[in-house]
C-alpha cells in the first residue's frame, strides 16, 4: 500500500503538471538563487517564474527543509 505525500510534498504532483517540469528542476533554481529567506524565495519564483503561491511555499518550504537536515 502507497501513502499520499503529506505537506509541502503534496503539491507535488500538481506543480509538474500545471509547469511540465520536475520537481528537481524547481529545486535546482531555488538551490542556485542567491536568495536565501523564504518568503524572498516565494516571491521570486511567482515574479520570476509564474508560479502561484501555494505551489512556490510548498517548493520552498520542502527545499529549505532538506538542506537543513543536511
């Protein structure tokens, strides 16, 4: 039995549909940004990238998480 992804994981799925790029691409960009505070980071992929909200503080959210953990 597969579980769902839970939190910022969630939006996942939706985010390579709607932009037809992995999650890694995403990841990548946020990685490579000179920008480091999270809500810097937001808003530069909706200006920047088109993203919505919601789809750029999960990819945030879940990025800076992993990085963290490291």
């Amino acid at each position: 039995m597969t579980t769902a992804p839970k939190g910022p994981a969630s939006y996942f799925p939706s985010i390579e549909k709607k932009y037809g790029r992995p999650i890694a691409h995403w990841k990548d960009l946020i990685r490579a940004s000179p920008l480091t505070k999270h809500m810097e980071l937001v808003t530069w992929l909706k200006t920047e990238h088109g993203l919505g909200h919601g789809h750029a503080n999960a990819l945030v959210a879940h990025t800076l998480a992993e990085d963290s953990a490291e």
